[in-house]
C-alpha cells in the first residue's frame, strides 16, 4: 500500500453544484456537478506547493468509472457509491435527491469512494481511474475505447451460471451467503434505526410543548413563576438539542450504507467466480463428449443413445475414410479443448487466489471500519446522554426555586 | 398537653414514633378523653381554629396519623371489589383508642367525600380518583391500577387529615373507625338530612350582582390554572406515548444487533455489546414510562380535580352571597315600613363573611400545598429523566472497552 495513490495525492470532492443541461435525448434536465480537487503531494518536500488540479464531474461519471472498475477487475471488491437516492432515512429529511442535506452527504459519499479506490493496492493503479480525477474532456471516450462493455456478461448467463453450476468452490458459496445476509441484516438495521430516529424526535419535540405551556403557566404564578419560566426554556432547549443529535446520527447510517452497498459489491465477485467455474464445467463437459465421440467413432460401439447412432443404422455406416476425417477433426478440437480447460483452470485458480486475496484485504477493512463506525456511535449517544442529563439538572435547579 | 406534641419531631411518612404516641396517649386519656380546649373545633368560623391552621402549616403539628395500605380483593357471586386497610393512630380525644384498623372500598371514600361536602360546604374538599376507567384501557383489579389508587386515596386521607377543620369532621371520624360502616350509612340518613339543612340555598331567582375582586381573581387563577394543568396533563400523556413507540421500535433494534453479530467473527463481541447496551437503555426508558404514569400523571389529575373542587365552593360562595343581596334588597325595599334590620339577614351577613374567612383559608392552604406538591412533583420528573439518562450513559460508557479492546488489525 505504499505506493498507492492516496499517498501520493491529495484527493477531495469540495463541491456540489446543481446545474441544467441538455441530455442525450436533448431534453432539458438538472443535475448535481461534484468538484473533484487533486494535488500532488510528493512536490511538498521540495518546497513548493504543488497547484491544485480540478475537474468537474457527475455522478453518473461517477457511476461509469465503477462500472469499469468492477468488470475490468471481476476478482476485486470494487468500493460501492452512495446511494442515488436518499433511503432509510426518517421521515424529518427530504428524500428529494436535491435536498442541500443529502447533496451534501452525497458529496462526503462520492469523496469516500475516490479515496478507497485511491487507496486500493490494485484500483489505484488503474489509468482510466487517473484520467478520471485528472482529464476532463475526452475521459468517456477513453473508458469506451476499453471495450469493457463487451467483457461484461450478461444477466441471463450469471443467471444460467448461478442455478447450473454443479462444483462450487464451498468458500464462495459460504461468502455468497454472508453477502445476503449481511444486506439483509443491515437494511434491516437501517430501517429500524430510522424509525428509532423517527420516535426520538417525537419524544424531544413533545417535550417542546411544556416549554410553551409553562411559560404560560407562570404568568399566572406568584412564586413559582420564575422557576417554571425558566424551566420551560430548558425544555424548548431539549426539544431544540434533537435535531444536531439526528443530523450526526445519519453519518452513522452512511457508515452502515456503505456496507449494505459494499455487501453486493461482494455478492459480485461471488458471481463472477460462479460464471468462470461455469465456463470451466462447459468446457470440460464439452472435452469429454467429443471424447466420446472420437472413442466410438473409433470402436464402433454406440455406448449412449444418439441422434448420431440412429442415423448410422438407418443410413447405413460411413465409409472408413469419411470416419477418418470426423476423428481427425474430433482429435484436433479435443487438442484445442484441453488447452482451453489447462488455461481455464489456470485463471480460475489465479482468480481464486487473487479474489481470496482481496476478500481478506476487505474483511480487514470492514472489521476496522466497522469498528470504529460503532465506537463514534456509542459516542454519539454518550453524549445525548450527556447533554439530556445537563438539560434536566438545569431544569430541575429551576424546579428547585419554585 | 398539646403542647407536648408541638415539639414531637415531625415523621417523615408512615413512622410514627410509638413510644411516644403510647406515653402521651395515656397522660391524655386521665381526663378522661375531654380536651381543655373545648371551643368546638368544628366550627367553621373560628377564628382562633384559622389562626391555629396557619401556625400548624409552619410548626407541622400532628396528631392524627393515618395511612391507607395493603389492598385486598374481594370475589363475591354479586361483584368484584377491591378494599384498603386504613389505620389511624392518633392522641386526639375525639377517638376513644389511639389506634385504629380498618377496611374501606372505593365507595366508602366517595361516601365520606360526599359527607364532608354536605356538611362542611364552605370549605374545599379535597378530590377522590376518578371512579371510572375507560373499560379495556386499564385493568380495574391490576397491581399498578391498585396501586396508583391507593397512593390517591392516601393522599385524600392525608389531605383531610391535615385540615384544621374537616380532619374534626365527625363523618370522617366515624369513616376511620367504624367497624359497620354500612350500617352507620343507613341510620344517618334521617339524621344528616338536618344537619344540610342549614347549608341549603335559595336556588334560582337571585343573581349575584358582582363577585369581589379577590374572589373574581380566584377564578380567573383557577380557570386559568385548570387549563394550563390540562394541557400539561395531555403533553404528558402524549410523552408517555411516544416513548413506549419508541420502546417498541428499540426493542426492535437492539436484538438486530445481535443477529448481525451471529454472522461476524472479530465483529461478534462488539455487536453483540451494542445489542446488550440497547437492552439496558430499554430498560431503563420501561421504568422511566413507567415513574411517569404512576407517580406523574396522577398528581397531575389531582390537581385538575382539585381546581374543580375549588371552583365548585366558590360558586356555593357566591350562592350564599347572592342570598344576602337578596335579602338585603327586599329588605331595602320595605324599609319605610320597618327601619330595623331583620336578624336573618344578619344572618346571612354572617354566613357570606364566614364562607369568604374559610375560603380564603383554604385557598392559601391550598395554594402552599400546591406550590410544594408542584415542586416535589417536577423535581420528581428531572430527577427519573436523569436517572434516565444516567443509565444509558453508563450502558453505552461500558461498551466502549468492548469495542476498542481487540488490537487493530492492520
């Protein structure tokens, strides 16, 4: 990892921008541009402050590069993006992808996913990824050029591949599992958590109303008018304290999204590894049946019933020189087929390897992430707890006086 | 000999220093149960009984006890009904025995409230729990509903029992130690219906010209005060509402935790910590709900009742005085004829300026009974939300050496 680009770049996405524009079908529409700001960090030891490169992109830029990333790099975790729209989130935030809030959390989200690609061992090297942060114009003809659209396969086969494989590696299937149920328990953590939000704010704001009514209350109070005036501003205080406690709540909801995004993220390299050992099964199977057939064709003997074997008794046999040919040609394709399945095997296993590899390198990093995503969150609610305990000793102190 | 008891040290709650109460007790009862002090205490107009009422707020004086504790439930074929023991303790000659025990459902205390209102008319009697309850919301026979009851019915007892003047009340007497309540019921009927007589109005025909403005203004605070009470009551209430919605979705979401700690490995503790520290604060926000429907909410009630009360006597007040106006109008009239002032509407006189002595007595008992309850009561409330608070402070400061504890992995 030293050598990676985080290193050697500072990398930040300081912008958001709404703009209108025209799209491809010339019809009028409005998106969110992200400043994207680069500096080289290794020109600071020299002295000088290397200049501040900036690009602008949108998210749907965003969208391609990670599309490239994950079908140029099948055996890697590719970082996910933040969600497109906002979800999971309790009913008091806009769900409006052009709220200010979330444009904001988005921008944070799209920062994160440059600096784990740029501090991926393999990602950051990648050219296309450069030329995203570093080249403005012309990038999309580049990542086009790849080619990487005709590498990515279709739904139908993962589909077929998923359902026909007959030899899965145990490991992935066990990862594959893990996968689902981790999205599915952190979306369900997710929804929790917000209605969780959801009640606490209800419960803070209720609070509000004694505010007003003993404020109202104590005009007609002689001595304990004070008291419960000053009390009721202490409660306005608490209901006002639930706001700044949620907003830094959703950052922990980001952390957990993130993961939810990253599940699937994992899911596709359980996917892509499904599709390889799929081809590998095909071509063995194929390998063995024209194996087959070069033996009967060979021996004679028809060992399977065939569409081959009844014509053979219908029409009568081949001449020797036509079964000649046909077993020459079998033996050619089977020469070619054990290549193809020495040098699928080859891949499959380098994929294995370097899949495996990677799955570790994540597991780390999730672990820690994780971690520390837990401990800012008992931190957060320390200090709620923290701030509630002050309001109602403040309170209480006025209480006191009445 | 009442002296003596100016200097027993105030009991904090039930304890009542026995030893005490026996060895005073029996130096009372020489002279064979009669007070020196014979000037009836009863009577309303007293002006020495009101002088002594606000001495005793101060000096907190006491020597009548009572307490209203272990509730029993009754099954019989007709209904289904629930008793309170009520022990009296006391060195007043009025009883004959210094302690008393005896058992009272709900409608014997509706029974001595209405009795007191009867007999005692210018002064506020202090309000009983609600008898209904909304059917299938609450459980009539549950131990919270029980017990929520009898903090009321305490407290009732304890309010009557504070008074100068209706803790003499001979129904109340009668209510604390009879052993046949019922039977006392029945053969007071006729006897009673005398005794209301004199507090029966002359009803319609006379309107009140103007309240006095100290009476006008006890209006104006309780209308006001019923207001801002009822509306602190369903603030109150719906607080209690939302945090048992937020109760359910927590406990909703700890054991999430716990489920995703099932998948990890490294991730399992910290999870399952997290989870665990959900729990607590569940917990804790249980109790918090619960301080607050059964110590928070019937307080609140209390006083909304209370206030009601109060505007019933001001109105009976203001009936009384209508009457006087009355009087002094026909007689007004036909003063040409007669120039002496009848003696029943010197009378009346009398009465007005004895309703508005007591009322006023009672209402700034009422009010320094309000301003200390309200205290209490408030405090009681920041002080449950920051044990509260404290509990989950301390749930989620545990949990942090769980989640730093396992080395970095890097």
């Amino acid at each position: 990892m030293e050598d990676c680009l985080a290193k050697k770049m500072e990398i930040t996405v300081s912008e958001a921008e709404k703009r209108t524009g025209r799209n491809a079908m010339n019809i009028q529409e409005t998106y969110t541009a992200y400043l994207i700001e680069t500096r080289a960090v290794e020109s600071q030891s020299e002295g000088q402050c290397a200049p501040v490169e900036s690009l602008w992109r949108r998210y749907s830029e965003f969208e391609l590069l990670r599309n490239y990333l994950s079908v140029t790099y099948p055996h890697i975790v590719v970082p996910p993006l933040p969600e497109k729209r906002a979800d999971f989130v309790w009913h008091k935030l806009s769900a409006d992808n052009m709220d200010p809030d979330f444009v904001e959390r988005r921008r944070i989200g799209l920062e994160n996913f440059l600096l784990r690609v740029a501090s991926h061992p393999v990602l950051c090297q990648d050219k296309i990824f450069y030329a995203f942060l570093m080249q403005e114009g012309g990038w999309k003809e580049m990542v086009n050029e790849t080619g990487f659209q005709l590498k990515a396969d279709s739904r139908l086969k993962a589909l077929n591949a998923t359902f026909r494989v007959k030899n899965p590696d145990k490991r992935f299937t066990e990862l594959k599992h893990y996968s689902d149920e981790l999205q599915s328990v952190i979306s369900h953590l997710l929804r929790v958590r917000a209605r969780v939000a959801d009640r606490l704010y209800g419960v803070y704001k209720v609070h509000g109303n004694y505010g007003r009514v003993f404020s109202e209350w104590s005009a007609i109070e002689k001595e304990m008018g004070d008291g419960l005036q000053s009390a009721g501003h202490h409660m306005d205080v608490y209901a006002a304290s639930i706001d700044d406690i949620l907003e830094e709540e959703e950052h922990y909801a980001d952390q957990l999204k993130e993961y939810l995004f990253y599940a699937e993220a994992l899911r596709a390299v359980c996917r892509k590894h499904e599709l390889m050992q799929y081809d590998l099964e095909m071509a063995a199977q194929d390998l063995t049946s024209k194996k087959q057939q070069c033996e009967e064709l060979a021996t004679g003997t028809v060992r399977t019933f065939s569409l081959k074997g009844m014509t053979s008794k219908l029409f009568g046999q081949e001449t020797p020189e036509q079964r000649e040919a046909k077993i020459k040609v079998l033996e050619e394709q089977i020469q070619e087929g054990e290549e193809q399945l020495k040098s699928k095997n080859l891949e499959g296993r380098d994929f294995v390897k370097s899949a495996w590899a990677d799955i570790e390198r994540f597991k780390e990093q999730k672990n820690h992430d994780l971690k520390e995503a837990l401990i800012s969150y008992a931190v957060m609610q320390i200090s709620m707890c923290k701030k509630g305990i002050q309001v109602w000793t403040n309170a209480k102190e006025c209480f006191s006086k009445m | 000999m009442l002296e003596d008891f100016r200097v027993l040290p105030r009991c904090p709650g039930k304890g009542w220093p026995l030893e005490v109460l026996k060895q005073t007790n029996l130096d009372l009862s020489l002279p064979n149960g009669t007070p020196v002090d014979t000037s009836s205490p009863a009577s309303s107009s007293s002006l020495l009984n009101r002088l002594q009422l606000d001495d005793d707020l101060d000096v907190e004086t006491r020597d009548l006890f009572v307490t209203v504790d272990d509730p029993k439930k009754h099954v019989c074929t007709m209904e289904t009904y629930i008793t309170y023991r009520v022990t009296t303790k006391t060195t007043r000659a009025e009883f004959d025995l210094p302690e008393y025990s005896v058992r009272r459902r709900y409608q014997d205390f509706d029974w001595l409230r209405s009795k007191l209102e009867e007999s005692q008319p210018t002064h506020l009697i202090p309000p009983l729990p609600e008898k209904f309850v909304v059917k299938g919301v609450v459980d009539r026979f549950s131990e919270e509903f029980v017990e929520t009851r009898r903090k009321a019915l305490d407290k009732f007892l304890k309010r009557i029992t504070d008074h100068p003047v209706l803790s003499f009340n001979e129904h109340f007497n009668v209510f604390l130690t009879a052993k046949d309540l019922n039977a006392y019921k029945k053969q007071g009927m006729a006897l009673l219906s005398k005794m209301g007589e004199s507090v029966k109005y002359v009803t319609g025909g006379y309107k009140l010209r103007s309240r006095p403005l100290e009476f006008a203004a006890i209006g104006d605070y309780l209308d006001t005060f019923s207001l801002k009470l009822g509306t602190i009551d369903r603030i109150a209430q719906r607080i209690i509402k939302e945090q048992l919605e937020y109760l359910v979705e927590l406990r909703e979401y700890g054991p999430v935790y716990s489920t995703w700690g099932g998948l990890e490995g490294e991730l399992s503790e910290p999870l399952e910590g997290v989870s665990a520290c959900i729990g607590n604060c569940c917990t804790a926000l249980e109790e918090l709900s619960e301080d607050m429907t059964e110590d928070f909410l019937p307080v609140l009630r209390e006083y909304i009742l209370y206030a009601e009360s109060m505007k019933n006597v001001l109105k009976k007040r203001d009936q009384v005085q209508a009457e006087y106006e009355a009087k002094l109008e026909a007689v007004a009239l036909k003063r040409e004829d007669r120039p002496k002032v009848p003696t029943d509407v010197e009378k009346c006189q009398d009465r007005v300026e004895c309703f508005n002595a007591d009322l006023k007595a009672d209402m700034e008992r009422w009010q320094n009974n309000k301003r200390q309850d309200f205290r209490q009561l408030l405090m009681g409330m920041a002080d449950k939300n920051i044990q509260y608070y404290e509990k989950c402070l301390t749930a989620w400061e545990s949990i942090i050496p769980l989640l730093q504890d396992k080395p970095e992995t890097k």
